[in-house]
C-alpha cells in the first residue's frame, strides 16, 4: 500500500467527506464498514477499519467435532 495523495477532498457542509473509491479498493475499505477516527496531529487524522472479531473467527472450529454431534448435544 502506498502512501501517495491519491487526490484531494473536501468536508462538505455536513461535515462529511467522499473517499475515492481507488483508495477504498486499495485499501479493503467497503461500504458499511465502521471506521476508526484518529487524532494524528494538528490537520492530521488517520482512518482504521475496525476489526470485525466475529467474521475473522468464523468458521475457525470447522471440523472440531464430528459430523451430527452438536445436533445430538441439542436434543439433549
């Protein structure tokens, strides 16, 4: 990734911005997303994608018990 100006942007009246989609595609940004705002410095803030700890696991036990036990743990 890189660190170029990619372009510029302005904070509409709404206090809103438009990322350009070049820079989301670039950056595994899509739309629903929940960003986290940093304070870097004066004029200066820094965008993260906060972590979605649920969609990086799932599917992590896959295999861990056999076919139909948990079925059978339920009717119990």
């Amino acid at each position: 990734m890189s660190t170029e100006v990619k372009r510029l942007t302005k904070i509409s009246r709404k206090n809103q911005i438009t990322i350009p989609v070049d820079v989301l595609r670039e950056t595994g940004i899509e739309p629903g997303d929940q960003l986290i705002i940093r304070v870097a410095g004066p004029g200066h803030l820094t965008l993260e994608r906060r972590r979605d700890v649920v969609q990086e696991v799932a599917g992590a036990l896959t295999g861990t018990y056999p076919a139909g036990y948990l079925d059978e743990l339920r009717r119990e």
